[in-house]
C-alpha cells in the first residue's frame, strides 16, 4: 500500500490531529516529509497556532480521516479533516 508525507495540523493543541485541507479533501500531501519552510508556505502565520507536523499515512488511514471541520483562519476555504466529529 503506497503511503505519502501528508501535512497535519492540530488547532491550538487540542488533541485533534488532523489533515489538513480544503472544501473538496485536496490535502498537501508529497514523497518527502514536509520542510519548515514549506510548512509555513502553506500556513503562514497560523503555523503558530496549528502546530503543523508531516505525517507518513497510507491510502487506508487517509480514508478513516471522514470529518471535515473549516478553520475561520482561512475563510472556511480550508480545514481540518479527522477521524471522527470533535466531542
């Protein structure tokens, strides 16, 4: 099963680490674990509350991935994908 570096993200450090994404599922996902750089690239300043971390996940644990929770950060044009809908 082919597996790729995805870049993670957990709000605040709250617990839920998820991937992060837009409206429609497209994650930043790559060959090679994500660079600092590329981590605040792709967040900007709101690295600093996202606490981003590039995770090696396989097609099958990228699907157990179901509940999509936007981020007001980004306009609610990008989120967070996690395993199950926050408590």
């Amino acid at each position: 099963m082919e597996a790729k570096h995805f870049l993670t993200v957990e709000w605040c450090s709250n617990g839920e680490r998820g991937i992060f994404c837009d409206t429609e599922g497209a994650a930043y996902s790559q060959e090679e674990p994500h660079t600092s750089e590329q981590e605040w690239e792709i967040l900007d300043v709101f690295a600093l509350i996202l606490h981003p971390e590039s995770k090696l996940l396989t097609e099958e644990e990228v699907s157990q991935y179901t509940y999509w929770r936007p981020l007001a950060e980004f306009s609610r044009q990008y989120g967070i994908a996690l395993k199950e809908k926050p408590k």
